[in-house]
C-alpha cells in the first residue's frame, strides 16, 4: 500500500541527480563505475520507476538482489521522487534510507532528534524511531518532517496494520516506534495533540457494542452516557459504564423479550438485585475478573447507578422511561464505616525503610510524599510545578489539587517531604505541558517521566516490593496487606 504516487521523473533526469549525488560520496573509480553501471541498467530496464514499485514486493525483492539497485531506489526515495511501498518494506532491509530521508529534511530530524534526548531517551532508540519509524513515515507519505499530523500518523499506523507480510514480530516493534513517534512530534511541537496514554482505549461506543443487548437499550445506555459524561470526571464516567453494562448484560440474558427500557417492570429488577449481588466482577473487559466476586461497594455503586439512570431518563422525559419508578431507596445496600486504616506504628517504620531502598525513583520519592503529606494517590499524580510554597517562618506547605472532594487544601511539609520532592524536580527534565484530564488546560504536571504522566502502577509495585522485602506478614503467613491510601492516614493517626 502507498499514498498518492509522485509525478514520474524522466530517467535520464534520475540518472543524473543519482550520479551527482554519487560524486559527493568519496568513491573510488571503481566504486563509481559500478555504480554507474549498475543505475544505468536498472532505468533501462524500468524507465517508470513507480510502475515497477507497484509490482509484488516478492518480484521485486528478487531483481534487487540480483541487481543490487537499491543505492539508486534509496536516493530516489529520499529525493521525494518516489514512494516507499510499506509491502515491500515489510521484507527489504531498508539500509540507507533513513540518512536518504534524512539529507532532504535535516533541520526537520534535528528537531525531532532534539525532542527524543529532552525526553531522557538513549541516544541509540532516538536512533531507531527517527531512522526506522520516522525515515519509513516519510519514504512512505513524502513531505517533510513540519508536515505530519496525527492523522498522517494514524493513517500510516493503519496502513502497517493491513500489510500481510509483516510478521507479529515487527508489528510489535513497529507500534512501540510509532508511539515513540508520536511523543516526539508532540514534544518538537509539529503536532499539538498528546498521544493517548492508552491507545487501546475502547470509546463509549466500542464498550457497549461488546456486550450483547437489544439495539434501543444500548442506544438509550450510551446516550445517557454521553449526557452524563459532559459534567462527571473521566474515572466516573468509566465507573458507569461499569455498572450499567451489567444490567444490560443481564436483561440480555435472563429477560430478552425486554428490547426496550419502558418495557421494565418491577419484578425485572427485582431478579437483578438478587443477581447482582453475587455477580463476578467485570472491569474494563469481562474475562479480567473470572472468578473473582464483586464487592458490596461495587453491589451498592451499580444498583445507585440503574436507580439514577431511570430518575434521570423519566425527569428529562425521554420516551424510553419506564412508566413508574422502579428502584428504591430500600434496594440500595448500606455499607460499613470503619475508621481509615492507618498502619501500627512499628509496621509503619518498616515499611517506610524499605520504600526508602526501592530502585524505582518514582515509587520511593511518590511513597515518601504521599505518606508526608497525607495525599491519595490522584491527588500526588495531579501535583504541577510550584505547588510547594515556601512561607518563611511558617514553613513549607504543598498546594493540594482539586481532587476526590474537589476542593483545595494547603499541607505543612516535614524536611524527609521536601527532600523528596526537590530530588524528583532536580531530575524531572524539561518537557511540554500536557491537558489536564478533567480541564484540558495546559498543565505542568510534577510527576512526568519521557514526556508522559506517571500512574498508580508503579507506586503500587513499589509498595508490594517494600512490604515483601520487610518480611511483613499477615493472617496465614502471607505478605502483609499494605494499601497507597492507608499511607496518607497515618499522619492524622
């Protein structure tokens, strides 16, 4: 597959450029005869150049090695005058086409190769998206560097996808490249879109569409989504989806004559409500919880959701609400309140001095900051730039964002805290602000890493490791239980 083919290029005008270029290389006579010899014949006998890229990559494969044309195809390529067909560079080692690429849009790469080193990259993968990724894009697309957008990208991603002769291998290889592209493009500011953190994302659409329902419920499920969507933060929004994606699941499968909402009854959710309770969790996809039985918080957040969803649809007077109110106050589950589980005392000091030994920089500077100030953990990941204020005589106090309560609030510092947070910032790096999740103002987000947000993941493998390497253990000889959120309770224990 290859985008709009160039404008054909006599061969003789072909000939000439590819011998210029040839001069300029240091050859000796013999090289440059061989050369020479060896163009003059391939133009002979492939005149139109784009004619014969369109034949099978495999024929075409063949005559290379036989005529070792490739010095000749790669200088055109570079030259914007022909382009990379992505079938045949799924099976032709592609020696020489990034510098090819590269000689035409030098200040474009040196952009680009500037943006992979401020990201902390090692010089030799800055190397690799650049000449095996970037080189391929363009020997593809054509243009030059300041001319690709995300749709170019996604577009070129696409087109890798539908080559056949790409093995799962090179897949795997090519999509690690092209994530590593478009970070860099983001960074270079030739696109002002980030990358999704996670391409594999599913929409709206894609989770309703993998569960079995009838066409106008999940129509009606996925508008209320989407209304929903516009005033609740992202996290809460997946959270709905989670819990009605069960109801739906279970109409599906125990009620299927029900195709449409205003055909509930009462005795609909009276089976659900026993149902639900010792349903499996499903999560983000159904198979990731097998076995594992919901919560009573999960049971409680589903049967509120379904309870809001009809309020909701029968007060905006949607012609899909059933006819009267079908879910109670009664039916919701109450939960116990226990006080926040702060860690002993004893327990507390040796974990901390395990987290202090963690090699994971971010796990041992996040853990120390989140037990010193008392944050959760979405509240460390949305601390920016010149959140810590120093006050003089009153100390030094961390700025906490808008978070689960979405108010803001100012917390006292210890030392052990800001040394953590100075030695992070020492080594942060520079890099482009990035949306915040919830305002899509641009935000200097503390916890980065190569140009993206951290998460939770590793503060929560840093935390099992602290707590396996402390030797702690629980009920039954197991490692002891240790939870990110039972550090911020033990400065208020």
């Amino acid at each position: 597959m290859t985008t709009a083919s160039t404008t054909m290029v006599a061969p003789d005008t072909v000939l000439a450029g590819y011998l210029d270029h040839v001069a300029t290389l240091g050859l000796g006579g013999r090289a440059v005869r061989g050369r020479t010899r060896i163009a003059s014949t391939f133009l002979a006998a492939h005149p139109d150049l784009q004619e014969w890229m369109a034949r099978p990559a495999s024929d075409r494969l063949t005559e290379l090695r036989s005529a070792g044309a490739w010095p000749l195809l790669c200088h055109v390529i570079g030259r914007d005058e022909l382009r990379l067909d992505l079938e045949f560079a799924a099976v032709k080692n592609l020696t020489g086409l990034g510098s090819a690429i590269e000689a035409r849009d030098p200040d474009g790469f040196a952009a680009a190769r500037t943006a992979g080193l401020a990201l902390g990259w090692t010089p030799s993968w800055v190397e690799t998206v650049l000449g095996e990724c970037l080189a391929v894009l363009l020997a593809w697309h054509g243009g030059s560097v300041s001319g690709i957008t995300n749709d170019t990208v996604d577009d070129f991603d696409a087109a890798l996808a539908a080559t056949q002769a790409i093995p799962p291998s090179s897949r795997r290889a090519y999509r690690n490249r092209i994530a590593g592209l478009r970070q860099v493009l983001f960074e270079a500011r030739i696109v002002d879109t980030p990358p999704r953190r996670r391409v594999w994302a599913r929409s709206y659409g894609q989770r309703f569409a993998d569960v079995p329902m009838a066409d106008a419920i999940r129509e009606t499920l996925l508008r209320y989504v989407t209304v929903r969507a516009a005033v609740l933060r992202p996290k809460s929004v997946e959270s709905l989806i989670n819990d009605l994606l069960p109801f739906a699941d279970y109409l599906t499968t125990h009620h299927p004559e029900v195709t449409s909402l205003d055909g509930l009854d009462r005795s609909h959710i009276e089976g659900f409500l026993v149902w639900n309770r010792t349903r499996t969790w499903r999560g983000q996809r159904a198979a990731a919880g097998a076995g594992r039985t919901i919560s009573m918080a999960v049971i409680q957040s589903t049967v509120l959701s379904l309870r809001n969803l009809l309020d909701d649809i029968t007060a905006w007077g949607w012609e899909q609400a059933p006819p009267r109110r079908l879910v109670f106050a009664a039916d919701v589950p109450k939960l116990d309140q226990p006080l926040p589980r702060a860690l002993a005392p004893d327990v507390d000091g040796v974990v901390m001095n395990a987290v202090a030994g963690l090699e994971d920089p971010f796990a041992r500077i996040g853990l120390t900051v989140l037990r010193g100030a008392g944050l959760r953990v979405g509240e460390l990941l949305d601390l920016e730039l010149g959140s810590v204020v120093d006050y003089g005589p009153a100390g030094t106090w961390l700025k906490v964002p808008l978070g689960k309560l979405a108010t803001e609030r100012m917390v006292p510092l210890s030392a052990a805290t800001v040394a953590a947070l100075d030695e992070w910032s020492g080594g942060r790096g520079v890099c482009r602000p990035l949306p915040h999740p919830r305002t899509g103002a641009l935000t200097d987000f503390l916890f980065v890493a190569h140009g993206r947000r951290l998460g939770q993941t590793r503060l929560r493998n840093g935390l099992l490791a602290a707590v396996e390497q402390s030797g702690l253990r629980g009920a039954g000889g197991a490692p002891l239980v240790v939870t990110p959120h039972q550090l911020r309770h033990i400065v208020s224990a």
